[in-house]
C-alpha cells in the first residue's frame, strides 16, 4: 500500500486529506523534523528548511528531493540549497538531489488525457483573466489560496 503524506499549514489540512494524504502533520503545530518520524521520501516543495534539517527527517538512506528554489541569494539567486543537496549527498548515505523539469508537449497531451478521463483533478483555487494576474500573485505569496490558481486567456 503507498502511504502518501503531506506538511500544510492549518488552513490547507483538508484539502491536503482530500487529495490522497493519510499522514498529514500541521507544520505550525509539529515539527517533521524532530526524529520521532523517519522518511524514505521527502519530496520538498515549499519553505526553506536547512538540508540538515531535511536529513534528520530522513532514514539513514533515504532521499530528499527539492523542487525549485527559495528566498534570497545574491550570487545563487535562491538556489544555494538546491547547488549545495548532491554536493553533500557525495559525503552522506542519504541522497539529498534537486527537481527541475521541462515542459514537453507530450507529456502536457498525456496530462490533458488523464485530466479529461478524471483520473487526475487539479484543485483550482480560483481562476483570474489575464488582466488580473497581480490579483492572482498577490493571492499566492500571502498564502490565501487552497490549490493552485488558474488564468483565463
């Protein structure tokens, strides 16, 4: 059985369970770090938590994996963690890598497919016209939106 779990702040707990989590943890009330749970898996998506901090939540060769980058970084440009992950994973049994991907076309068409046969539903927020995209971008960075946001062209 694949166990799925997921760290949202209070206000997301029951869209995160509605969409497949059934380990949710609280991350303004608990700690996913503070060793009394270890992970095979830490898929990173969001904050900026150290890579000691993403190990400790790991088993001894388990896998953290960081999407995209965070706050800050003059030289990095907010991508410092993200250049330091396979370099510390050299010296570590865990593997701590980074995600960047590229859009394909034929994986959008895959996705279209499964979107259109409802064996995947985005949960969408809200959607903006064009016109109102810094509604939309405001609305993200200050944490108000359950999902994601659409845009209308």
């Amino acid at each position: 059985m694949r166990t799925s779990r997921a760290w949202p702040s209070t206000a997301k707990l029951d869209l995160t369970r509605s969409l497949g989590g059934d380990h949710v943890i609280d991350y303004t009330r608990e700690d996913f770090a503070d060793g009394t749970r270890h992970y095979d898996l830490v898929l990173h998506i969001g904050g900026n938590p150290p890579l000691s901090r993403l190990r400790r939540a790991l088993t001894p060769t388990g896998t953290a994996v960081i999407v995209g980058g965070e706050e800050g970084g003059k030289v990095t440009g907010g991508f410092g963690r993200s250049l330091r992950a396979p370099l510390v994973s050299l010296f570590v049994k865990q593997r701590l890598a980074t995600l960047a991907n590229k859009e394909r076309a034929s994986d959008l068409e895959r996705l279209t497919q499964l979107i259109d046969a409802g064996d995947v539903v985005p949960s969408i927020d809200r959607s903006y016209p064009l016109a109102q995209v810094p509604d939309a971008m405001r609305q993200l960075t200050a944490g108000q939106v359950r999902g994601k946001v659409a845009i209308t062209i």
